[in-house]
C-alpha cells in the first residue's frame, strides 16, 4: 500500500435491525421479516466476499434475544439452521471460514451440532470469515476474557484482547447498525475502540450487496480526511 493510499476496511461487523419493523410496514407476520433478514445475510455475505473483506460479524442474537416470545426464538433457531443448511456447500467452495462468537452451547443440541459441523468443514477456509454472533453478549465476552488474562499473568489491554472471542479476526475497521437505531447494544464494545460507526435507517431486510460497498467507500472517505492528522 502506498503512503497516501488511504486503508481499506478489513473487518466490518453489522447489528441487523429492523426486520420487525420491514413485516410491520407491510402488515406481514414478524417472521417474514426474519425470513427476508435471511435474505439480506445471503447478499450481504457473497457482496463481503466479492469486496474482498477478511472479515464480516454479524449480530444475529444476542443474550437479550431469549426475553423474546418463545415462538419468535424458535423462529429464529429454524432460520438458523435452514440458512447453515442451504448456504454450507456455497461457503465452502468459495472459501468461507464459519467463526460463532458468543455461548452457541447454549442452543438446543440440534442447532450447536449443525454449527460445529459447519465450523469443522469451513475451518481450513482461508477466504472471507463469516463470524456469527449467537447468544452474545460483549460485557460478558470481555468478563470472560478478563479472567482468561489474569489466570495466564498480567492483566492488559493486550492480554485481554488475545482472550477475546474475536482474537483471531482483524481489528474492527466499521461498525454498522441498520433501521435508524442509535446504540451499540452490548455489541463488540471492546473491538469497537477505534472503529468507525455507520447508523443508516435502512431496515435490515432492504439492505444489500451495494449499501455495504457504500459504507466501504464512505469509510474509505473517513480515513483520507482523518488519515493525515
Ligand atoms: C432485528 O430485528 C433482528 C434480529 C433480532 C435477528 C437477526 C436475525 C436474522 C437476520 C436472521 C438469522 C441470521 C442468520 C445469520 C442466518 P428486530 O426483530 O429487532 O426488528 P425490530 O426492531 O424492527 O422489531
């Protein structure tokens, strides 16, 4: 890379809201928003993976999920599962490496099983690594790498993020939230130190492949202007 060329975004990480919202507009069951969220997974994965990002992290539950109605959960586990499903074999021939980060054991042993068996096939992957954040939670992610740190030695910024779940990801470049919503809700709070934030009101299930190459760019356009200072 060149002295003025400004640095390209290795690791964006996104909170997927507003699929409740996308049904809601439409008058369509909370599920179809879900459904259509999937969707958006789908093309913002391959769109990761033709932008050439190292890394992509999505927020696709977190430890406040399970406050949700049982059936909703259980709507999302199905989509889960169907998504791991149908999109294994297109990742693993493209060169996908599946990361969960977050307490995945958790989860009924149907779901933790399809996962392992997804991470254990893609672990050689040296392409895009779609890390995917389930039962997450990121006070408790740094509490846990925390007391990792001190078991080990000294307690430092360093040797707490080498206990992180994300360890062996880059540095977080962009953090994104979709649907016009405003905070980081427990989310990578530690990885997000240096990171640039962009909050669109795009709802989840209307963004795509092309909203993500723009937030590239617009993160692009930060560095030029922040670079030389
Ligand atoms: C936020 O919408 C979205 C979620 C809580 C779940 C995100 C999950 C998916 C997109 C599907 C499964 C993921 C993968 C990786 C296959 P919301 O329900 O909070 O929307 P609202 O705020 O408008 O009600």
């Amino acid at each position: 890379m060149g002295k003025d060329e400004p640095a390209r975004a290795r690791h964006v990480a996104i909170i997927m809201d507003g699929n409740g919202r996308w049904a809601k507009k439409r008058h369509l069951p909370r599920a179809l928003g879900h459904q259509r969220g999937v969707e958006a997974v789908r093309r913002v994965v391959r769109g990761a993976r033709e932008l050439g990002l190292e890394a992509l992290t999505l927020y696709a539950f977190s430890t406040e999920n399970w406050r949700r109605p049982e059936e909703e959960v259980s709507d999302l586990m199905s989509l889960m599962k169907r998504f791991i499903v149908s999109d294994l074999d297109e990742f693993a021939e493209a060169g996908v490496r599946l990361k969960i980060i977050g307490d995945y054991r958790a989860f009924k042993s149907d779901v933790v099983e399809l996962v392992e068996k997804a991470m254990a096939r893609t672990a050689g992957n040296t392409g895009t690594t779609l890390a995917v954040a389930l039962n997450y939670g990121s006070q408790d992610e740094i509490a846990r790498a925390a007391a990792k740190a001190a078991a080990k030695g000294p307690v430092t910024p360093e040797t707490i993020s080498a206990e992180l779940d994300t360890a062996d990801l880059p540095p977080l470049d962009l953090l994104i939230r979709t649907s016009g919503e405003v905070r980081l809700s427990n989310f990578l709070l530690w990885q997000a130190a240096y990171a640039e934030m962009l909050f669109t009101d795009v709802l989840w299930p209307d963004f795509t492949a092309g909203h993500l190459k723009d937030a590239l760019e617009t993160f692009v356009s930060r560095e030029r202007r922040y670079g030389g200072r």
